[in-house]
C-alpha cells in the first residue's frame, strides 16, 4: 500500500493545506482546495476510485463539486466514483452541489448517481464496506457537537489502518488504537479539548499501544522538534507499506 499526505494542516494552518490522504486509490477527505492539491502533486484525480468522507465540516468536505465536475470535464467518469461516509452523504453532497454550481434549477442533480457515474454507501457506527480487496469499518467518533462524525478503520493487504479526524479521545478511538498496525489521527494542538486531540497526550499513547505507528495529521503550526514516538507528514509526504 501506498499512503500519500495530500494535506496535513487545520484550518488555520498556515504552511500546510487541509487534512486528506489517499491510501492507493481511496481518498479520505475532501476540503476546500484538496482537488487543486492533488493535481500540484502530480497525483491527479483519474487515480482516486473511492472518496471517505469522516462528516460534514468545511475542511473535510467543501471540495465534492471540484471533484465531481472536474472528472466529468477531463472525462474521467468511466470508472465509477464510490463515496463512503456517515448517514446523509448522499443529501449533503446534492445540497452542496446545488449550493455551488446549481443555476437555479432545483432538480439539476436529482439524478447526481447516473449524471456523474458515482455510488453512495452510509455508513452508521460499525456497519462496514467490504469488497474483494479491502474492508472499511466505520466508527462513530466525538468531535464536539459535531454529529454525524465517523472514524475509519481500513484493513487492506493483511494490515489495518485507522483514519480519525477530527474527534476527541472516546472508547471508539481506543478501540482503533488496539486493533490497527498504524494510526493517522487528529493532533490539531498541544493540549486535548472536547473537539480535538493533543498532541501532549497523544505522543504517549505508544506506550499503551506498541503494536501501532502514530501519524500526526491535521495540526496546527506546533513546533514537534524532539517528539520520537510520533510521525509528523508534511503534505506532498508518502510512505510505503508492506
């Protein structure tokens, strides 16, 4: 497998773009300017046939219409676009399409399935995606208010990793700790808060989980010289798995 960090930052992130990775040909996460970042790192979009959604927040979802649009533009919708992602996907991608290029015309992407080649999957707390070469778990993760937020565990090649952000420690989390090989996880800022992990407890999680490598994404500009049981990506950034 191949992980490639599209973008490692938060919002207010002022070197590095929002959080996204792509595991092979699965996307996780899709803000407002991850499309425009993947066609600078030379990955293009063509390679991406499966987008995970984690919820609703601008910096992780924002960039669906650059997406869609684009591959109907440079005629990439031969292969079908599956877009995994908590209850209300489907109605939350039509609404923002709508919001972002519907010209008025409230039905335009009634039939957003056959126009752009794309298949929806919801997944609830634990309920899981499975095809011939992988298998996705959704878990319901804790982000303040925020609700529906899912984590992801991926087992793919006889490995599993975790996707979780953003979200605050919670059983879920723990659970994706124990059972994943690696862990690609919200550390936005030094100290955890309801909404989001820190990195002061997050760098000592090694020691309850040794089996797992930690992957500290989407973070605020923090200074991480001196942290070794912590992987800290720069966007562009990719590591090989075997």
């Amino acid at each position: 497998m191949k992980i490639s960090f599209i973008g490692t930052g938060t919002m207010g992130s002022i070197t590095r773009c929002n959080t996204s990775i792509l595991v092979d040909d699965i996307l996780f996460d899709i803000g407002m300017g991850t499309v425009k970042q993947i066609e600078r790192l030379k990955i293009y979009t063509k390679s991406i046939h499966y987008l995970v959604i984690s919820h609703f927040h601008a910096d992780h979802f924002l960039d669906i219409p650059n997406l869609l649009i684009g591959r109907g533009i440079r005629k990439e919708i031969e292969k079908q676009l599956i877009i995994i992602g908590p209850v209300g996907v489907r109605k939350k991608t039509i609404d923002l399409m709508n919001f972002a290029h519907g010209d008025g015309n409230i039905n335009k992407y009634e039939q957003i399935e056959e126009k752009y080649n794309i298949k929806f999957v919801e997944l609830s707390d634990k309920e899981e995606y499975k095809t011939e070469k992988f298998n996705i778990t959704a878990l319901k993760l804790k982000h303040g208010e925020c609700v529906p937020i899912n984590g992801y565990m991926l087992e793919k090649e006889n490995k599993t990793l975790s996707y979780a952000c953003d979200t605050s420690f919670c059983e879920n989390y723990y659970t994706m700790c124990n059972k994943s090989d690696y862990m690609f996880s919200d550390v936005t800022g030094l100290k955890t808060t309801e909404v989001h992990m820190g990195l002061e407890d997050y760098k000592e999680l090694y020691k309850q989980y040794p089996n797992c490598k930690f992957y500290a994404i989407h973070r605020s500009d923090y200074d991480t010289k001196g942290i070794e049981n912590v992987k800290f990506p720069s966007d562009g950034d990719w590591i090989e798995i075997c």
